[in-house]
C-alpha cells in the first residue's frame, strides 16, 4: 500500500506514523467538511454529559471518529460495530491499552456493565420493530448507575436531507417520540436540540439534531 492509497482513505498508517482517516469520514471530508465539524461538536457533548471518570461504550461506533474526544477523559471506552473495514480503521488509528474495538451486530449483545452507554445516529437506521431489542441492549449493558445518551437526526429536518440519507434513514425520530420511548426504560429523560454546532433547549421541532439522556434505568 502506498502513501497515495492511504491518504485516498484506505485504511493505514503511513510510515512516519501518522494516522489517516478511513473512507467513510475522508468522503465527508472532501464533499461535506462541515459535516465533520457538526459530528465532533455533538460527541463533544456527549464526552462533557457522561464520559469524565467514566466506562465508555459506544454502540455504532463507526470508524471511531467520536473515540479521541469520548476517551480523553474516560477511564475505558468500548467502540463496537458491525462494519468490518470501519472498525479496521478504528483500530489502526485509535486501539491503545485505554480503547478496543469490536466488529459485531451490537443487537441483543451484552460487552459489560458500562458507567455510560453513547449511540450516535444509529438508531434511524434500525427497522422500528427493532426498536425494543436496541433499548433492551443498551438497558444490558449499563451498570446499576449509567446513563444512556442516544442523538439522531429530527424528522422535522428529513425534508432537507440528501438523497442517500434519506434512504438510509429508516426509523426518523420527532423530538417527543424519542423521548417518550426514553421514559419506558428510564425514570429521568432530559432532552436537547442540536443546530450545527449549538445545544440548546428550544423550539424541539426546528432542531435538526436531538439528543436524549437517560439516568436511572427502570
């Protein structure tokens, strides 16, 4: 593999060391870079809410890009998910004695009793008959403690999204619909709006992006 191969965004290192993004988030580099931006600022979020001192899962972990910021300041973090190739990169560039990865269908899996369990868009693209079997995984894999921090694009905003996204996009969430599924495995549900890079607590249907926080598993 050359170096013109790993920066195209296969997966590797290049020899001095360095470590190159995989092709999912090199594609959204190139055609959409702020994208990357609006991502890193919602696992900011997420680090900041349920990750200092903490156990870290993170169902859907895709390539790992969320890993730097959730694992700076917790004492593990678990990536897992079922693509190959992106949990390869995830490995290649992240894998240390503080963070793993493992490629797998998280669904109906238990990987430990984790402080905090994060899933970022992921659970738009599980088929809604799917729908108890993820919180059912997530409620398994929470210590007695934990809380679970689930953000996914509105439904409000499909109208706006590309082609490819709304094709993937198989199970949208309103803002009251996420957090009203929340409170059947959860006796404390707090909600919040993302617009581009800003968290904020307002107007639920003119958010682009919602987030739930879950403590105290029922």
């Amino acid at each position: 593999m050359n170096e013109k191969e790993v920066l195209d965004g296969v997966v590797g290192t290049l020899g001095d060391g360095r470590k190159v993004l995989g092709k999912h988030w090199s594609f959204n580099l190139r055609n959409d870079p702020k994208r990357l931006g609006f991502v890193l600022s919602r696992y900011t979020f997420c680090a900041k809410m349920g990750c200092a001192g903490k156990s870290v899962i993170e169902l859907g972990c895709s390539e790992g890009i969320g890993t730097p910021i959730l694992s700076e300041s917790a004492t593990r973090y678990h990536g897992v998910d079922l693509d190959g190739p992106a949990i390869e990169t995830a490995k290649q560039n992240f894998e240390n004695e503080k963070c793993i990865f493992t490629e797998a269908d998280f669904l109906g899996k238990r990987f430990g009793a984790f402080d905090t369990v994060i899933s970022m868009d992921v659970i738009e693209h599980i088929p809604a008959e799917q729908e108890g079997l993820f919180f059912r995984t997530v409620i398994d894999n929470m210590g007695e403690d934990g809380i679970c921090i689930v953000g996914t694009p509105n439904i409000t905003a499909s109208a706006y999204a590309s082609p490819a996204s709304q094709i993937g996009h198989i199970n949208l969430y309103s803002a009251d619909r996420l957090a009203s599924v929340f409170r059947k495995y959860f006796h404390t549900v707090f909600q919040f709006g993302i617009n581009d890079e800003v968290v904020h607590t307002g107007y639920a249907p003119m958010a682009h992006y919602i987030v739930c926080v879950g403590c105290y598993k029922k």
